[in-house]
C-alpha cells in the first residue's frame, strides 16, 4: 500500500474551516474533532499544525492579512497613481467578499473565545498598508494629491474602506444605495478629498472599473 499523500494546502484548509465554524457557530465550535471532519483529516494533523486554539485563532488573523496582502501586492502599478489606488480599493473589498469568515477573524473581536490580539499579530495587519501608501505617495509626487502625509491618508481611506465593506458583509447596504453604489461615492470622496480634480476622479473610477483587482 503506497503511503498516504499530504495535502500541502492542509493549514491553509483547516485555517478556511476553523473561521466558518467560528462565524457561524462561536468558540465553542473550535474542536480538534469538528476540525478536522471539516477538511476531512485527522485530530493529529491539526494538533501538529496548530498546539492549541490560541495558535488556531492566531494562524486564522496571519493568513487572513497574508491573503489581502497577497491581493493588494498583485494589483499592477501603472502610470495612473490615482487609477491604482481606486483599484487597490477593489482589491481589499474582493479580498474581504471571498474570504468572509477570516475578515471577521482578522481585526479581533468578541467571537474569539477569549483571544487577545498581541501587537505583534497587529503588525501583520499593518504592513498591508504599504503598497497603498506608495501609490499614495506617487499621487503626489505627480501633484494628483495635496502634498501630505501619505501614512495618514492611507490611514483614512482604510478606516472608511473597513467601515464600508464591515456593513456590507453585515447586510447592510440595500438598493438604492447597495454595495456597490456606496463604494464608487465613498472611493470618489475620498479622491477628491485627497486633492483630485472631481471630474477626473470620476473618470478614472470609471477606467479602474474595467481593471482586474
């Protein structure tokens, strides 16, 4: 008999399992045995993976930022600054969309059982910020944006961005002013706010609408 195979996306599928059980049925649901019938392992495989649900909750908030980071950090960089940070705007709300259990682990929380973020899982969080702050800082460089402090602005457009996409997976937003049309405006504020002609804001979200994200 051969031996059996290691699956090696196993932590990343126990980690996808570990945030469903959590979204939809609390701590309490975050057994070894419920884990691992989940992706269809052994209780062995996740206490090799993970020593307990500290380590669990922690790998859930790392992977969650490792996947945003990946997808802010695919985004092409362009001649357009400005297109570029309304596309990295798409990115962080599609990243949230596809991967709705580990947003609500990412940023802490009541539902973890006790779990305390440390700074140092914060940091993790932080560093997704980088590319934004780059684009950011190309806009004004090209005179797009207000001379400024690129770090803050990043800073704001992430609180409203979180804001936006924490009531759309929340079920909040509903036609007239569903999802999508509350992103366009609130990503055009932001533009013009920032030091954009409104004209060509609203151009350029309409260009970044065409890009992948």
């Amino acid at each position: 008999m051969s031996p059996r195979q290691v699956d090696p996306d196993l932590s990343s599928h126990l980690v996808e399992a570990a945030a469903k059980l959590l979204a939809e049925e609390g701590p309490k649901a975050l057994s070894t045995r419920r884990l691992a019938a989940a992706v269809g392992t052994s209780t062995m495989a996740v206490y090799t993976r993970f020593g307990g649900k500290d380590d669990l909750v922690r790998a859930m908030v790392r992977e969650g930022f490792r996947l945003l980071n990946q997808r802010m950090t695919d985004v092409e960089e362009t001649a357009d600054p400005v297109e570029d940070v309304v596309v990295l705007g798409w990115a962080y709300r599609r990243n949230a969309l596809e991967h709705r259990a580990l947003y609500g682990v990412m940023f802490g929380g009541s539902n973890l059982g006790g779990f305390a973020l440390t700074d140092e899982d914060r940091q993790h969080g932080r560093y997704t910020l980088t590319t934004l702050v780059k684009a950011i800082e190309r806009c004004m460089s090209q005179g797009r944006f207000r001379p400024g402090d690129a770090q803050l602005v990043a800073h704001q457009m992430w609180i409203a961005l979180h804001g936006l996409v924490a009531l759309e997976l929340g079920g909040y937003l509903i036609e007239p002013y569903d999802a999508d049309a509350c992103f366009e405006a609130q990503v055009c504020g932001m533009l013009v706010g920032a030091g954009e002609d409104p004209d060509e804001a609203a151009t350029t979200m309409k260009r970044a609408r065409e890009r992948p994200a």
